[in-house]
C-alpha cells in the first residue's frame, strides 16, 4: 500500500496562523478577506464581527453605513476602528457560509453564534472530564 493511499488524500490546503494580537483597519480585514468594504460592512452591521478602537475599547457601528454614503464623520470613525485576528477567522468564516452555501448576512450571522454555542458546550464538557 502506498504512502498516498495510507494518508487517505494528496491534498494541502494552504493555511495561515493569525495571532490574536496583530490588529487590522477595516480596507486591511477587506483584502486578507478578499471581500468588498461592503460585504465587510454588513458582517459588522449584523454583529458577525465587532470592531474596536485604536485604545482597544468596543464601538457602535453607526446603521446603514456604506461606503457610497459615507460622512466625513462616519468615515473618521471607521478610520479609527481595528479588527484582531479572531475577526478575521470568524469574517473569512461568515463569507465562506454566504458565497458556498448562499446563506444572507442574519442567517450567518446566527450559524456563527450556533456555532460558537456548540464549541462553549464541548469546552464545558471538556472541563468536567465527559
């Protein structure tokens, strides 16, 4: 039997390790997504990811924000948020849901907390040894 066929598969899928500590604008998260600023936009309008300031502080995300309809207020804002290297995964996460399986912004929106839910329950169940 060959070495190939005792792996099961020929295949690498290509990854990359993101620290939590490393920080992105909102254009930055949009490239290493591959995604518009807009569909960025609507994952954090609909809560998928959060942004933070430069001081590391939770932000409201003004409503309606699209970079079409910008003010110079909204867009000092946003030019101050930051995102950490879980927003990325989860972002990547939430785009990979819409494009594959074509799942809108709320319904991704809720498999992430699901999702987020079950890996909380096997963390709880891990610790108490089941």
């Amino acid at each position: 039997m060959s070495e190939e066929s005792r792996s099961g598969s020929d295949t690498t899928t290509p990854a990359a390790v993101v620290e939590e500590q490393i920080e992105f604008t909102l254009i930055e998260l949009s490239r290493a997504c591959s995604a518009d600023v807009e569909q960025i936009t609507a994952l954090i309008a609909e809560g998928v990811i959060e942004p933070t300031s430069r001081a590391g502080q939770a932000v409201d995300a003004p409503t309606g924000l699209s970079a079409s309809r910008a003010t110079t207020s909204t867009e000092s804002m946003v030019a101050q948020w930051r995102f950490s290297g879980s927003s990325l995964r989860r972002a990547r996460l939430a785009l990979r849901l819409s494009q594959d399986l074509e799942v809108n912004a709320p319904g991704v929106a809720l498999a992430l907390d699901l999702m987020d839910e079950i890996e909380e329950l096997r963390a709880r169940l891990h610790r108490l040894g089941r």
